[in-house]
C-alpha cells in the first residue's frame, strides 16, 4: 500500500509538516520524499504566486513557514492569513522567484525549445541552483534542518530521498 501525501505546488517545509500531521494515523514501513530542486527556494518564501479564481488576477498565497531560530526549526505565519495580496501590491521579500533565474530564465520557459536549451545549457556555465553547493547558504541549512526533522519524525523507518526536477533544467 502506498499513501501519497504529496501536494501541488507545496516546498519540502510543508511536505514535512503534511507528514507530521497524518502520518500517524496511518502504519508505514517507509517515508519516501521527492523533493522538486528548486524547494531550497521555496522553502525560504512566505508566500507563493498564484491565481486568483474568477479574475486570474496573479496572486500570493501566504503559507506555512520554517525559520531556524537559535538552530532549531520554528513554525511561523500559522494560522495561515486568509488575505490575498495581489502581486502587484507585493513586498518584494513575500516571494522570489524558486525557479532558475538570470540569463536563462527565458530559456526555461520555453519548454517546447529543449534542442536549443540543450545547446545554450552546453555553452554557458549555467547552473540552476548554485545553493546546493555551499552548505552555509540560508537555503542549504533549512532544506539540511527540514530533512532531518523529517528523519527524526520517520523513527525507526527508512527515509528515502530522491530529489527531482522539471524537465526544463
């Protein structure tokens, strides 16, 4: 038996909090995570762009948020607010883009131009989430904090974790 508690559009901070929420209602032998590259991002944001239903006016949605206060992690922004600010009207320090950015942004909207993308991606030095490889990075010791609370929360069960991303990186 699998139960998926996978959620759209979510970051690895919610994924852990999903889990510690249900996942003692249900027997499992194993906790397998899937977590999308650029979560290392969207982990840090307090909001996330969405859309609003009737208008299609861009939107933040405010969401659950892990800080590491004194190296430990800490819940904030719950309850979570019902206001919707349109994006427009936005801190700029709401939300960032948790996609690649700089010089190939456009590129990786083009998702129907991957034989070009594979040819600009060969002639630059590109890389699409550089907070991986500097383990100091605010990114790097959250995503490092959620996943071993996460670990801790699993117990005695295995923990998999089998990071993925969108086929345009």
């Amino acid at each position: 038996e699998v139960i998926n508690l996978a959620l759209d559009g979510t970051g690895t901070d919610q994924q852990l909090l999903a889990y510690e929420e249900a996942a003692p209602r249900f027997e499992h032998d194993l906790v397998l995570i899937l977590p999308f590259l650029q979560n290392i991002r969207r982990n840090l944001l307090e909001a996330r762009e969405s859309f609003a239903p009737g208008s299609g006016e861009r939107i933040l949605i405010p969401k659950p948020r892990l800080i590491i206060n004194d190296g430990a992690l800490e819940l904030q922004n719950v309850p979570v607010p019902e206001e919707r600010l349109p994006l427009a009207e936005s801190a700029s320090d709401l939300v960032e883009d948790s996609q690649a950015s700089g010089r190939t942004a456009l590129l990786s909207k083009l998702a129907e131009q991957l034989k070009i993308k594979k040819l600009a991606y060969s002639l630059i030095d590109w890389e699409p989430f550089p907070e991986y490889r500097d383990p100091e990075s605010e990114g790097w010791k959250l995503m490092e904090a959620i996943l071993q609370r996460l670990k801790s929360s699993a117990g005695s069960r295995p923990l998999a974790i089998a990071p993925i991303f969108y086929l345009s990186y």
